[in-house]
C-alpha cells in the first residue's frame, strides 16, 4: 500500500465529467491515504458549493481538477477559486487532465494556486513517496 509521512488532507475533491477516471482516482486516494475522505464531481459548480463550505471551515482540501469539462471548465472553476480567500497551505490543486499544458494560457500555467500538471488518469506512481504529493503538495518536485 502506498504511505505518506505528511499530515492528510481533509478532503480531497475529484472534479471530472468522466465518472471512471473519477471512481480510477478515488481509489487512489483512499489506497494512498493522503485524504480522510474523498468526494466527486462531474460538475465543477456541483464541487463549488462544498468546497467554499470547507474554505470557511479551515480544511486542508486537495482538488484533482480536469480541464476540459462541458460548460463551466477546469480554467472557469480555477478562475473562480483563484479569488476565494484559502490559503496556499489550505487549498493544494493538481490539474489532471489530458490537456498539454503548453497549449493553454500563460495564466492557467503559471496560475499560483495550481502546484503541478498530471497527465490523465493518475498512477499509483504519481501518488508514492518521490511524488510532489507526498511532499505536502507545497513545492513542485525537483527531478
């Protein structure tokens, strides 16, 4: 099983219109134990409404966030939590998405609140110890 050393999440929130890279990545997490619970998504305006409840609780909150989505997108919903108050140690997001980052916007990029790009779907791989996951979700990892 694969094991961390950093405190978990509070919640991790999987953000994908497609249910199996969801139900692929909820797995993950629960194996890796880096959340104590994990919710889905289809929708990012489903996940929104949760997620500003757990800002305002002060939970530590892991988002796993596809891009491309039908009506509000990945780059939408990035947008609008850009502008929630959360604080970096609060609030860690990963893009998982089969998107290449070098075809999207300087500002999706280098948008401060995203910590690293994975190609979809997660490995357990990307989850082990030598991941930027398990460094706390602070830093992106030095290879």
């Amino acid at each position: 099983m694969i094991n961390t050393d950093c405190d978990p999440f509070d919640v991790s929130y999987i953000i994908d219109d497609s249910e199996v890279t969801c139900k692929i990545h909820k797995k993950l997490l629960e194996k890796s134990r880096l959340s104590k619970s994990q919710k889905m998504y289809s929708s990012p305006v489903q996940a929104l409404k949760f997620l500003v409840r757990d800002i305002k609780a002060k939970k530590k909150i892991l988002v796993l966030l596809d891009l491309e989505m039908p009506g509000v997108n990945g780059i939408d919903f990035l947008d609008i939590i850009t502008g929630l108050e959360a604080s970096a140690q609060q609030l860690s997001v990963y893009v998982v998405s089969s998107t290449i980052l070098e075809h999207l916007d300087n500002s999706v990029i280098y948008n401060s609140i995203i910590k690293r790009h994975f190609k979809k779907p997660l490995s357990p791989k990307d989850l082990s110890q030598k991941s930027v996951i398990n460094a706390c979700f602070e830093e992106y990892a030095s290879y």
